[in-house]
C-alpha cells in the first residue's frame, strides 16, 4: 500500500488541498478586489493543479490522466480570462487603449 | 443510513425555505428563485428516499424523474425569466 | 486520508460564502462563485480518487468546461453597450 | 464521510438562505449558482451521477448566466411592504418540510423498481439504467418533456424577448474560445456517446454543448443574425419532429409505440439522442439570448 506513487499522490494532494486553505483564508483576508483576484488566478489554479497532478499519480491509467490534465488546463484558463475581464471592468477607464 | 438521513433533512428544509419564501416575497425573480429552490429540495429528497445504503446504488427511476426535470426546470424558468422582464418593461412605459 | 482531504476541500469551498455574502461590490461576488467553483472541481476529484469512480472525473471536467460562462455573463452584461 | 456529508448539507442550507433572503442582487444570484454546485456534489454522494453532470452543465452555465441577465434587466430590489403573512407561513412550511422529513425518513421504500429495471436491462439495447429509463421504459415522458421545452420557446418567442447584442470583450477572450469552445464541442460528443454504457445522454450532453455556445456568444465571437437565430429556431424544433417521427416509425414497424425493432434498440436511442442533444443546445442557446432585436433605451 505505502508505494512511492501512493505516497507522493497522497503528499501532493495535501500540498494542494493546502493551498486551497490558504486562498481561502487569503480571499477572506486580503482588503480589495484587485488583490483578492491573485487568489483566484494563482494560488487557486496552482491547488488545483497539484491535487490533480497527486490524484493522477494515485490511479496512474492514461484514461483518467487525460480528464484531470483537462481539468487543469480548462480551469486555468477559465481564471484567468475571467480574472482577467473583471478587473478591466471594474478599472476607472473601462480598460480601454 | 445516516447520510441519506442528512440529505432528507437537508431536502426537507430547502422545501420549506421556498415555500415560505414563495408565500411571502413579492419580487418576481426572488419567486423565481424560490420556485428553482423548491425543485431542488424535491430533488433531493425523491433521490435521498432512491438511495439504498446497503449497495451504494440509487435506484434509476427517481434519477431519470429528478434529469428530466432539471431540464424542465431551466426551460421554464427560462420562460419565466423572460416574462417577468417583458411585464417589468411594460409596467416602466 | 482521501476521505478527510476532500472534506478540507470542500471547507475550503464553502470558504467563500462569507465574501459572497458581504463582499462589497458586485465583482466580489461573482468571483467568489468562481473560486466555489475551483473549490468544486478540487473536491470532485477528490472524491472521484477515494471511492475510485472515474465517472466524476466526467463532471469534473463539465464544471471545469463550463467554470467561465457565468464569469463572462457578467462582464458582458455589465459592460456599457451591453 | 458523516462529516463531509454535514458541511455539505449546512452549506446547502446556508446558500438557499441568502439566496432568497439577500437584498442585493448579485449577491442572491452568487448565492443561488454556488448552491447550483454544491448541488451537484450531493447527487454525487448520493451516487447519481448522471443527474450530478446535468446539474453540473446547467447549474454551472446556464442558469448563472439566466439569472444575472434577468438581475440586470430587472433592475434593484424594491422594498416590499406587509409582513402579515410571514409567520403563518412560516409555520406552515416549517409544518411541511418537517411532515415531510419525518415520512421519508420512517417509510423504508418499497423496492420495486430497482430489481425491475436491472431485471430488463438486457432487453433495452442500452447498459446505463438511467438511459434505457429515460429513452426506452419511459420514452413517452422524455417525448413530453422535449415538447415542454418546445412550449418554452415558443412562449419565450412569443413574448418577444430581447435579443442580447453581444459585445466583443477584446484579445484576451480569443485563447479562452479557441480552447474552451472546441474543448466542449468533444465533451458534448463524448458525453452523448458513453451515456449508452456510462453516466452521460442526451441531456448532459446538450447543456454542455449549449454552454460552449454560450460561451462563444457572450465573449462576441458568435454570430447572432436573424438567420443563425431562424437555424437554430429550426435546429430547437427538429428535436421534437425527429422524436415523433421515431415514435411513429417504431410503431408502423412493431406495431408499439417507441418499442423498438429488436435488436436494433441502440441504433434507434443513439440516433434520437444525438436530433435531441442538437435541439437542447439550441433550445437553451435560444432561452438565453433571445430572438428579438429591440432597441433598448
């Protein structure tokens, strides 16, 4: 039961779970939008990967490697964008030129 | 055991917020809410009530009610949404 | 111990309900969906590896497909020529 | 999992409450799509999945995006006057929700289904049971649940609902659409071919192809003429005539109505599947961004 795999999947998924935490206590904490929205582009994203990166390591098939990686990838992006598009809406100058 | 009982509570009690919010808000799109709450509620309880703890397995009939009506759902609240705004518009004119 | 990191995952979710609810401008809240969302996808994976269902790795990927979409329906809506 | 399983339910219960008990707008719409995914994580428990990923595409997508074109629309809150009502009703909703937590949860269901269905499994040409439930046991209901969302856009048409005029949101969306939007396209294809043997169909399958679309038509990169809203009228409309047109072929031909030939059951319930899978994504398209072009003033 105690493989490497398992428990560099299991050490990786609490790295990332940890960083879930803590961009939850940072989007709590942190004191305006603009520096709450690093949670959801960084610290969220960068949990995120590693819990899937731990989770890939545990099953170890191609066939579920392929979904997370997607999960990661399309979350990552989706963050980003959205991140993104909110501050240039909520900037003085509508974010135009 | 336990765990469908949660989710039995927890369906039992979003049906009785919107109930009592459909009752007593006024707002169309607060309603609106409600209605979706409410068939969430019901949803939950009809699969918590499907759900046999001894196999894991939920029985197919409640999930194939509980899909077709969350497609439903949209579509009428989808309906819903647009009527509310075409009254709000004529109301404004 | 999968079990209880999901369950720290979705601690770590339901950690953004008290900026959704005071968050003072309208942006604060859309992005704590966000976030909720992120949160979402974490814990469905987790759970997906602690009882081994490769099935939730599927909705998994639909809520990470579909992440952005209320994101974009409110700036879209909110920008001036709508 | 007695643990996750509270928090779960508590966070339920919470984001119903300030979904429809907040002032604000954004915040009860926020609310009510956080509930929409926490949702989803209960069906997950309560080990549904193929209800867990149509929640997933419509809690996720649709329904979000929904409620904050109706929050704009409709403006801000208006204070509402006379509470005389809330503490009856309170009382009687409580009342129900109670009666009802009660009966469920001293009735032991009677299981009749379950071994039925498993029983007839062989004989429906499909191996999920939730599919051959919805396309073959009980084709009718679904027959009537397409001419339900039929009805739908026929009232939404009727009422003449804005068209949303979309508006480009600049470079920065052009990565996001040329990944996202292919990326749920595949899904949508997967999804409608696994539902056979796997949590997926038609439903799961439509939703998420139509919040690809919507994606693509909020960040202004989809065209939205009065010819592509006419197709995809049309494209919303064909799912019913195909339906129909099945349930009548199956019936000349086995003389039952939407008892398929033998043996060719997966031909026929993949084939509807994919006529619904188009219609719905055109369906839900359509609900959201509306057939009129109005001035708005």
């Amino acid at each position: 039961m105690t493989t490497l795999p398992s428990v560099l999947g299991t050490g990786l998924i609490a790295a990332g779970v940890g960083f879930l935490a803590v961009a939850a206590i940072g989007f709590w904490r942190l004191p305006d939008l603009l520096s709450r929205l690093h949670v959801l582009t960084k610290a969220d994203t960068a949990g995120l990967s590693l819990v899937a990166l731990g989770a890939a390591c545990l099953t170890g098939t191609p066939a579920s490697i392929l979904p997370l990686g997607l999960c990661v990838l399309l979350t990552a992006i989706s963050g980003a964008t959205v991140g993104h598009l909110v501050a240039r809406s909520v900037t003085p100058r509508g974010g135009r030129s | 055991m336990t765990s469908d009982l949660v989710y039995h509570v927890a369906g039992a009690g979003l049906l009785a917020i919107a109930l009592w919010r459909l009752a007593t808000c006024r707002d169309t799109l607060r309603r609106i809410t409600a209605l979706n709450v409410l068939a969430i509620g019901i949803a939950m309880v009809l699969l918590a009530s499907g759900h046999d703890p001894a196999t894991g397995v939920t029985n197919p009939v409640p999930q194939a009610f509980v899909l077709t009506g969350i497609v439903v759902l949209v579509a009428v609240t989808a309906a819903l949404l647009a009527l509310a705004e075409r009254l709000e518009g004529s109301s404004d004119e | 111990m999968l079990d209880f990191l999901a369950f720290v995952a979705l601690l770590a979710t339901l950690a953004a309900l008290p900026r959704l609810v005071v968050g003072p401008s309208a942006a604060d809240r859309i992005i704590a969906a966000q976030l909720a969302g992120t949160g979402t996808v974490a814990t469905l994976i987790l759970l997906g590896a602690a009882t081994g269902t490769s099935a939730l790795h599927d909705v998994a990927l639909v809520f990470a497909a579909l992440a952005a979409v209320s994101g974009l329906a409110f700036v879209a809506l909110r920008s001036p020529r709508r | 999992m007695i643990a996750f399983d509270l928090a779960l339910a508590a966070g339920i219960l919470l984001c119903a409450v300030s979904a429809l008990t907040r002032r604000d707008r954004t915040a009860s719409v926020a609310a009510f799509m956080v509930l929409g995914l926490l949702v989803a994580l209960s069906w997950v428990r309560l080990a549904a999945p193929d209800v867990a990923l149509a929640e997933a595409a419509i809690g996720a997508g649709l329904t979000g995006a929904l409620f904050l074109r109706a929050a704009r629309r409709l403006g801000p809150l208006r204070p509402a006057a006379g509470r005389t009502l809330a503490v009856p009703a309170a009382l009687v909703a409580s009342g129900l929700g109670g009666g009802l937590a009660w009966v469920f949860a001293s009735a032991s269901p009677p299981a009749i289904y379950a071994p039925l269905v498993a029983a007839s499994l062989p004989e429906s040409g499909v191996s999920n049971p939730v599919t051959a439930v919805l396309l073959n046991f009980r084709a009718w209901d679904t027959l009537l649940e397409i001419a339900v969302l039929v009805v739908a856009l026929l009232v939404a048409n009727l009422l003449g609902s804005r068209r949303l005029v979309p508006v480009s949101l600049g470079e920065m969306t052009l990565p996001f659409a040329r990944i996202v939007a292919p990326i749920s396209i595949l899904l949508a294809g997967h999804l409608l071919w696994q539902g056979s043997s796997a949590p997926g169909g038609a439903f799961q399958a439509g939703a998420v192809l139509a919040g690809g679309l919507l994606a693509l038509v909020l960040a202004g990169l989809a065209p939205t003429g009065t010819l592509v809203v006419r197709g995809a009228l049309i494209a919303g409309l064909s799912g019913l005539a195909v339906f129909l047109i099945a349930a009548l072929g199956s019936e000349a031909l086995t003389g039952s109505l939407l008892g398929y030939p033998n043996r060719a059951e997966k031909v026929w319930i993949v084939a509807i599947e994919a006529a619904l899978t188009l219609s719905i994504a055109a369906t839900l398209c359509l609900l959201f961004t509306g057939f009129e072009k109005r001035k708005t003033s």
